[in-house]
C-alpha cells in the first residue's frame, strides 16, 4: 500500500469517481487502525447531484503497483440527508 501524502489527498479534490464529483477527504488516522496503518486508508464525500443518492462517503486506498485508487465501502445519501453524509465523513475518519 502506499502512503497517503497531504500532497496525494488534496489531489483528489475535484476527480470524479463513478459520475460523482470528491469534494472532501482526509486518511483515516484516529478510527480505530493503529497510527502506522493509518496513513494508508482515507476516506472520500463526494457529490452527483443528477444521482438518485447524491451523496456518498467512500473508504479507499492505492495499492502497491497500481496508479488507480481503490474506492470501496460507500455509503450513499439522499437529498434530504446531506447534512448526514457530512457527519459520515467526519465520523469515517476519526
């Protein structure tokens, strides 16, 4: 797994990731890996306003050997609940 560098997170800002757009994201120090493990997970918000769900927070990593992030876990939300997938995101990462 690589690392994830403050310079890696912040360029993922604004890619898009099946149709929805990142607008948030940070590693998942704090939640429960332990302080090494840590700087190889993160967790993304992104938003598709055109998605039946338009939020959706994603776990993710970038393996060894690949240039590709590996986006999982996602938990999806709808209109009405945007403020929940704000509260996801900041849980995720603690």
């Amino acid at each position: 797994m690589h690392v994830l560098t403050e310079e890696f997170l912040s360029g993922l800002i604004g890619k898009v990731n099946q149709g929805y757009k990142i607008s948030a994201v940070r590693t998942l120090e704090g939640s429960g890996f332990d302080g090494e493990a840590a700087r190889f997970y993160g967790v993304v918000l992104a938003i598709n306003m055109e998605a039946p769900s338009p939020y959706v927070t994603w776990e993710f990593n970038l393996p060894d050997g690949e240039e590709r992030v590996n986006y999982y876990w996602g938990h999806y939300f709808i209109s009405e609940c945007a403020d929940l997938a704000h509260r996801d995101f900041h849980i995720r990462g603690k």
